[in-house]
C-alpha cells in the first residue's frame, strides 16, 4: 500500500540514472522538495545542542517473528520491504525517545552507493557511510498515510548507517537472499520468512545514542512531515553482502535496457533554520562543548569588563 501511495506520475530519478532528473531537478517538478526543511542533511557534530530528554525507544513487536508475509518490492528507487499489510496492523511499534505519541512500523528499505562511492543519505560530520537503512513508521493517529504526510509529526523514520568488514552478518541472510528474486523495478515477492526487525540492527543498548530533527522524506514528494532519528551506531555488514546490493539490483524494469541500482541516495540538503539534537548518550565533539564554554567564559568576560 506504500508503494501504491506514491501517486506521483512524475518522472523522477537519482542522478547515476540521468543527470536531467536527478535530485537538484525534483524541486522543478515537486515545489515541496524545494523546501526550507529537506532531509537528509549533514548531521555535525560541533554544531548540535544536546537534549536530555531524549531518552531510550520503547520498542514494541521489534523482538517478535511476526505472523504472515513480508513483501519486498523494487520500486525501481530502492528495494522496499512492507511490514504492514498481513502482519497484524500496529504490531510493530515505537514510542518514548521525545516521541510526541506511538507510531506504527510501515516498510523499511536501503539507499546504497556503488563498489567506489558510499551511498547513505545522511552524513556524519560530513563522512557518508556506505549504506542507510530507513524504518518508516507513521503516527498512530492516522491510517493513511496521505493523512500523515499533511502533519510535521505524521511520520517517524529511523535511520542506520552501516559499515562494511570481513565478517558476514547472518541476519541479513534472508533479505540478501531475496535480491536475486526483485532484480527489475516492479518484481514483488514474499520473503520466505519473517524475523525479528531488531536483528537488522546494532546491539539494542546502543541504540540510546542517536541524532534527532525536523525533516522531509528524501524522494518525492519530499513531504516535510518526518521526525527523523538516526542512529551513532552503524549496522556491520560483510562487504560482499554489500556489493549483492550494488550488484544484483536494477533500476530498469524486465526487458528495458539494464541499469544498475546503485547511488539511490540523495545528497545532504542546507539545515536552515533547524536545530539537530543529540540524544542524552550520544556524543557530541568535543570542540561543540569547547564552543559553549569558550561563548560561557567570553561572557564572563564582557561582564567583569562592564562592572
Ligand atoms: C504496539 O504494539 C503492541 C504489540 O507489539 C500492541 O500491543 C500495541 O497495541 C501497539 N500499539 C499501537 C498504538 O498500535
Ligand atoms: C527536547 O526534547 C523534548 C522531547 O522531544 C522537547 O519537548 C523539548 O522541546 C526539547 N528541548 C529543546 C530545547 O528543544
Ligand atoms: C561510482 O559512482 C561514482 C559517482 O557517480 C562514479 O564516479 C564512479 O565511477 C562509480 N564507480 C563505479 C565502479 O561504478
Ligand atoms: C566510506 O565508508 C567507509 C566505511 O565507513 C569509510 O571508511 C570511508 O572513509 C568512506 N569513504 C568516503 C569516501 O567517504
Ligand atoms: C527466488 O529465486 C530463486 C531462483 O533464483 C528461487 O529458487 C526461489 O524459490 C525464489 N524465492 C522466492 C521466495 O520466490
Ligand atoms: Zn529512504
């Protein structure tokens, strides 16, 4: 149903397809992707205020092997898997983190680079990684998500950025898998099992350690309804599990001229007026609290010049 909500007839495209409408073209067509609050951005360290608020997810459903079916999808963007749909409604939700109410688990999907380019969406302190994962959730409040994308809080995406090394990471086995078996754009298939979503991610008590902000969905219609979180903790891959990927995926549909899937990010887009904030584990650089001590003691300063 996600995938059928994206009405958008516009023609849209990442730049490694064709340059003439790739990511800086879609505010053309979309006037919302030209907006002041677009995802994804530079995630900097020396610039982010620290709120102690932002505490530990509640995590629900997270650590079941949900009953029913899994869809994943090529969209001919990126390959998509729908956790909604036969797994009962709701099931998979988180709460808490500053979170302004429960929201439910919709689909996940990756952005990846290609065998020389890093391919995530957010960077950290300007280092992009070599993949993201989001987790799309909607506000419990709404059922469609037509509804969430009309409110700031409507949507809660979380973000993981992965690693590559030698060490193949088994929990990924069955989505790997199922690459080979949605190879064109509109190949569907149900994965052959479900799994626990909390086994996709870094060891749970990392996860208190995240970046927090206002944003927008990262393709059209780049609606600014998200609440973005992403996490300090990559997920570790194998780099042949990575390369299955960049390898094994297609933008085309069958029959059309073959195009690898690779590069399906978009680039990091101004803040503007927003602030990122980290969570009360997360770390921050050092020089950022340099700043506000040295911004402290200049005042300190000023005023013992003064009286
Ligand atoms: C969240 O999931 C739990 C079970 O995992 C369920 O009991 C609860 O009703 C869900 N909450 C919402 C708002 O869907
Ligand atoms: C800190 O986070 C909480 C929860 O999201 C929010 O209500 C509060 O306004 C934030 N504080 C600041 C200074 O932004
Ligand atoms: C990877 O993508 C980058 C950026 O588009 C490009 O310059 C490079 O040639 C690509 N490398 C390979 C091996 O395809
Ligand atoms: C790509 O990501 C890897 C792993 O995180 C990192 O070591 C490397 O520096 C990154 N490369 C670039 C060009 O950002
Ligand atoms: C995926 O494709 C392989 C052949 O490439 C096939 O053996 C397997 O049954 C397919 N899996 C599903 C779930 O369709
Ligand atoms: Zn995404």
């Amino acid at each position: 149903t996600v995938l059928k909500s994206v009405l958008y007839k516009v023609h849209w495209c990442y730049s490694s397809q064709d340059r003439s409408c790739g990511p800086s073209t879609w505010k053309d067509t979309v006037s919302t992707c030209g907006g002041q609050n677009q995802s994804p951005v530079d995630l900097d360290r020396q610039n982010m205020q620290r709120n102690k608020s932002l505490g530990r997810f509640t995590f629900r459903g997270y650590n079941i092997v949900p009953p029913g079916k899994w869809k994943v999808v090529n969209n001919g963007h990126a390959v998509q898997v729908n956790v909604e749909g036969n797994t009962i409604m709701g099931y998979i939700n988180i709460s808490g983190a500053g979170l302004p109410n429960t929201f439910r688990a919709l689909q996940f999907h990756f952005h990846w680079g290609n065998a020389t380019q890093n391919g995530s969406e957010h960077t950290l302190d300007k280092e992009q990684y070599p993949m993201e994962l989001h987790i799309v959730h909607i506000n419990a409040k709404y059922n469609k998500i037509i509804d969430a994308k009309k409110d700031p809080n409507g949507l809660a995406v979380l973000g993981f950025f992965y690693q590559n090394n030698d060490a193949s990471n088994s929990n990924y086995n069955t989505i790997v898998a199922s690459l080979k078996n949605v190879s064109y754009k509109g190949d569907e298939v149900d994965l052959a099992s479900t799994f626990r979503l909390d086994s996709l991610l870094p060891p749970v008590q990392k996860l208190s350690r995240y970046y927090r902000y206002r944003g927008s969905l990262t393709t059209p219609d780049c609606k600014e309804a998200v609440i973005w979180t992403v996490f300090e903790e990559p997920i570790q891959i194998s780099q042949s599990q990575y390369n299955e990927f960049v390898n094994t995926v297609f933008f085309s549909a069958r029959g059309e001229t073959e195009m690898r899937m690779q590069n399906n990010f978009r680039p990091p887009l101004p803040l503007n007026k927003r602030k990122v904030y980290a969570s009360k584990d997360a770390s921050m650089s050092a020089s950022s609290s340099l700043h506000f001590s040295l911004a402290v003691l200049s005042l300190t300063v000023l005023i013992d010049i003064f009286i």
